[in-house]
C-alpha cells in the first residue's frame, strides 16, 4: 500500500471506480463488490492505524459511499445495497464519528452525514435521512461559539464550516 494518504485515500475512496465505469460498467461494479468482499469492515476496535490501512476510517467510509451510492445509481445493480449498507453501518460507528457526542463538531461529521442522507434518500430509507439530521442538529448547537465563530482548526476552516452548515441547515421532516 502506498504510504502518501493522498494516494491511499484515493485508492480506498474507490472513486477512479466512477471513471471506470463509463468505459467498462461491469467491471467497475464487479471491483467495487470485489473490494466490499475481500476489505469487510473489520470494525473501529482495531485502532485508527489499521482503519487506515484497510480503508474504514470515517473519511474513507465517506467517500467510498458516495462512489458506491455513484454506482448504484448508475447501474441499479441491487447487489451494491450491501456494500452501502456495510458503509452506512461504519459511518453510523459511534467511535468512528467525528462529531458529538464523543468528538467535537467537524467539517468531517458533516461531510458523513451529508452521505448518509443520501443513501437513506436513494434507498428510501428514512431513518437514516432521520439520524443524519438528528447528527446534524446535535452538532450545531455546539458548533459555533457565542461570536458566531466555528470551533475548528483554522480561520480557513471557519469559511469551509460556514458554507457546509448554509447547505445542510435542513432540519425539517425528513
């Protein structure tokens, strides 16, 4: 496995998987059940290091499900449902959340809840939209302090927070 987390990260996103498929659609469907198979969700126990080198880490999880929500949607192969579901289990993983209540809010929690709407939408299953806006509104009560100002890393990240909280402020039904 590669050591720059750029290029693990890319690889465990399985992203190149959604140019693949305009050329060759099976075989990025095959790959991306193949990696489901021969990578399971080992669980958060084994420790950061290794989530990491197995590619389920929360932003790992992330963005796989949206390659594979990607795929789906594209092929409607229904033999991707369990690999979004294995992901949608590792994102709901307490210990793998980076957001309240055992982390402070980030633009990481965020972003995972932005894909577990989405597979709760594209599955019609509502209560996963349900847990991602209840995450969400969890975590903006104590996002920002009392001047307005987001909790995160840098100013930069202050911007970034700002804009990803102006386009998940929908804590309607879901």
């Amino acid at each position: 496995m590669p050591r720059h987390p750029a290029v693990t990260q890319a690889f465990h996103s399985a992203a190149w998987l959604v140019s693949l498929y305009d050329s060759d659609p099976d075989l990025a469907v095959e790959l991306l059940l193949e990696q489901a198979s021969v990578s399971p969700d080992p669980g958060a126990s084994i420790g950061r290091a290794e989530l990491k080198l197995r590619g389920w880490t929360e932003s790992q999880v992330t963005l796989r499900t949206w390659t594979a929500l990607c795929l789906y949607s594209r092929s409607g192969d229904r033999r991707i449902v369990g690999v979004i579901d294995a992901l949608v289990e590792a994102n709901l993983d307490p210990q793998r959340y980076y957001g309240p209540p055992l982390r402070a809010p980030h633009n990481h929690a965020i972003f995972a809840n932005e894909a577990l709407r989405a597979a709760g939408q594209m599955l019609g299953r509502s209560a996963l939209v349900a847990a991602a806006h209840e995450r969400l509104r969890e975590m903006f009560d104590v996002a920002f302090d009392e001047c307005g100002m987001t909790f995160e890393q840098a100013s930069v990240y202050h911007a970034i927070n700002v804009g990803l909280w102006a386009r998940n402020l929908v804590f309607d039904s879901p």
